[in-house]
C-alpha cells in the first residue's frame, strides 16, 4: 500500500484504548474515515479528540493493520486469522463464515 512503510516497528496500543475499539465494534458504533492514500480507518464513535485506536481491513481481506491516533507512522499488522480470534471474544460476537 502506499503511504505506509512496512518495516518492523513497536506499536505500542494500551489496553484501554483497544477495549474501546472492541467495545465500538461489538455493538456497531465504530466511525470510518478516508485517508488520501484511500485507506478506511475504523475507530470508537467519540473517540476522535482523544488518542484511540484505528483499525483497516487491507483490500484483498488478508490483513488488518491498527494504529495509534497518538503515531500514524507505526502499524501493527494482524493476519485476518488473529482479527478473526479477537472478534471471536467480543461480546454478541458470531462465529466467521467458513
């Protein structure tokens, strides 16, 4: 993707921060913006003023990229597998089509 390197970096996410994303998600509160790179990035609904975390679905559906508000140059990159195993643990969550 462009705009983004892809070089091993530390994302540190706090715990807090993920729960909010989590939490935004279980019960379908989360927000979207474009970025010019043509990125979606997904975040808790109110969270915008504050440092939150940012989630994407890669095209292709193979990975999931998160980010800090706080440093929008680190990436963590998830394998759809673990987006899977965490969305799998939120409340109301479904079991993945297979």
């Amino acid at each position: 993707m462009a705009g983004i390197e892809r070089e091993p970096a530390e994302v540190r996410i706090p715990k807090a921060a993920l729960d909010a994303l989590a939490a935004a998600l279980s019960v379908r509160t989360a927000a979207m913006r474009t970025w010019p790179d043509g990125i979606e990035w997904m975040y808790a609904v109110g969270s915008w003023d504050e440092p939150h975390v940012e989630m994407a679905l890669m095209p292709g559906g193979e990975e999931v990229w998160l980010r800090m508000s706080t440093d929008r140059s680190s990436v963590a990159v998830w394998s759809i597998q673990q987006w899977w195993d965490f969305a799998g643990e939120l409340p109301g969550a479904t079991p993945p089509q297979v």
